[in-house]
C-alpha cells in the first residue's frame, strides 16, 4: 500500500511537472503612445486590452486561439466580410451592465446620437497600475463609471491574469467596483461580462433574423441561407442551443468549427460571486454574457436581483475565460475541472 501511495504521488508529481511544461510564456506588453496593452505568447498577439476615449467602456479585442483563429466579432473596429453589424456595442470582451443608477452602460457606443447620450454611462480607464509578463501575464487597470458630466459612481479596480498551453487560453478576470455615491444595480436583461464570437461560432436557425446596424438600417437574414454559423451552446446542467438562455450553470461553452479546427469559448462562474450560479444571457446571433442581475428578466418576473451599494462599499466578480481548439473541445469533465479549480482562487 505504502509503495502504491509512494507511486502515485510520483505520477502526480510527474503529471504537475508536464503540466508546468507545458505552461507558454506571456508577454504584457503596454504602448508608450497609444491606450492600449498587448497580451502576446510568444510572438503571437492573443490579445489586445484597448481603452481610447473613443469607446464608451475598455475591452478585450480581438481573442485569438492558440493557433491564431479569431474568435470574436470583428465590427464595429474592424471589418471582415460577411461579419454581423449589429449591436454596435458588443466588441470583443467587456463587462458593463444596462442599469446602474438610471443610467444604460451596456448599449452606448457611438451609434447613440448626441441627443439622448445623457441617458448612458461610461466606463474611463484612468491608470494601468500593474503590467507582468511571464507563466501567467498580469494586467490591472483602473477605471471610473461615471455619467456624460464625469461625475463618478464607481470606481473599478480589474486584474487579468493571462495563461496558456498549446491548445489553450486562459483569461481570469477579477474586477471589484467600489461605490463612490450610493449605486443600485437595478435587475436588468443586459450584463455584465459579455463576449460577441465570431460569425462561424453563431448558432445556426432556420428562422428569419432581423438586425438593426449602426446606421439604423434594418437587414433581414433568411433562414438557412447562413452557411457559415455552424455553433452550439453546451452549460454545466445540460443545455443546449438556444435552450441555454436564461438558465444557470456554473459554465456555459459556445462552440463550433473555425476552418478545419473545433474551436471553444467557455466562461466559468465564481462561488464567490453574488447570485451564483449565474444566469446565462446566451443568444445565437453570438451575444454570449453571464449576467447574475438579469434574474427577472430570465424567470419571466417570479423573482428579481438587484444590488445596492452604499456609498464606500464594494463588489467583487470574479470570471473565467477558456478557449480551446484542436481535434476536439473541451469535454465537460475538463471544464468541471477547471471550475474547480478557480473556484479555489
């Protein structure tokens, strides 16, 4: 027995070592003149924190695979043939919400005129604080939520830590919003970590859709003639496609082909978060956003979740993100696991 448990601890050690062999080198890497931080493995991009004052709100944008695939939307920064034009504000990754204080930060972008721009909130990052390269990349920024006048509501503090093998990336985000006036989260459809994949990762429908682009203009897309969405949902508790939204879990994968690659983007909830496990506001356009304040909207109104802070209190939500690809995705077994595994941090 003695020699049994002499030999699985080897095996174990042996398996932590391949493991931290595995582990790619992170480079974070800021600009000296523009507003923006580079997140490289090796001397590929994988992503990029961007914070001009020409957005309403810093993002992630674009996220790569470890091979290079994108996985995120390329409008409205970029312009990729036959990519969606809706929804303005859905860039890359970010985490906002719609209703704080009267004010909708989730929705404003540059397509909302001058006219009703008093009714939306804005998120300003004022500091890089940290910048750390190695196994595991650091990056923590502040930021103020504040209103067109710059009156300040909160104040967020981030931490992205960065990491990543040869199939594998990992994003945690670890955000804590302190309430400089009273702020109330007020139960709303739209949060609070959203992510837009990219076409190939869409769910494919039979069904007419109808957008409405930046400019206003309706489009209507018919259904199946999409040939390029060929994505699925998959939560922790079983569901799929469009049966995923408004359901909890403690994980949800969107999931597809991505050329001759099968590509994941999984985002794992926290214990330690309010209202766990979140609900999913998972749509198959490509919306994909864990948003644990939406509870009356996603239970047709039989109960609701709102969140007050007093003026000096705080918050913290924390989020992880795994994309994969390879022959396979990640199995549920795996992304259990990994669950399990930040749920410690």
């Amino acid at each position: 027995m003695k020699a049994l448990k002499i030999a699985g601890l080897a095996m174990g050690s042996a398996l932590l070592s391949l493991t931290a062999m595995a582990q790619q080198q992170v480079s974070v890497v800021p600009s000296s003149t523009q507003k923006k931080v580079d997140i490289k493995f090796g001397d590929q991009v994988f992503t990029t924190f961007l914070y001009p004052d020409t957005l309403e709100k810093p993002v992630l944008y674009p996220l790569h695979t470890a091979d290079g695939l994108v996985v995120t939307r390329s409008f409205p920064l970029s312009k990729r043939e036959g990519d969606p034009t809706d929804h303005p504000h859905h860039i890359g990754l970010w985490f906002n919400f719609e209703k704080l204080n009267g004010l909708d930060f989730w929705n404003n972008s540059y397509a909302i005129p001058a006219s009703r721009k008093s009714q939306y909130g804005w998120i300003r990052t004022d500091k890089i604080i940290q910048t750390k390269s190695g196994k595991t990349g650091i990056l923590v920024y502040h930021a103020n939520w504040t209103n067109q006048a710059k009156d300040v509501i909160l104040e967020e503090t981030t931490r992205f830590e960065f990491s990543g093998t040869a199939n594998e990336r990992v994003i945690d985000r670890i955000t804590t919003l302190k309430a400089v006036q009273d702020a109330v989260f007020t139960d709303a459809k739209d949060g609070l970590l959203g992510l837009r994949v990219a076409h190939e990762l869409q769910i494919p429908t039979t069904e007419d859709q109808k957008f409405t682009d930046d400019k206003g203009i309706e489009t209507v897309v018919k259904g199946g003639t999409d040939k390029v969405a060929n994505g699925n949902f998959l939560t922790s508790e079983g569901k799929t496609g469009d049966a995923a939204w408004s359901t909890r879990g403690v994980w949800c994968k969107m999931f597809g082909k991505i050329g001759a690659d099968s590509v994941s983007v999984t985002i794992i909830d926290h214990p330690k978060n309010p209202n766990y496990p979140t609900f999913w506001h998972a749509r198959g356009y490509g919306l994909f956003a864990a948003n644990p304040l939406g509870e009356k909207v996603f239970t047709n109104g039989k109960s609701e979740k709102n969140l007050t802070l007093k003026k000096g209190e705080s918050v913290t939500f924390k989020y992880r993100v795994v994309i994969s690809n390879g022959s396979s995705t990640l199995s549920a077994a795996q992304l259990n696991a990994s669950a399990g595994s930040f749920a410690k941090k």
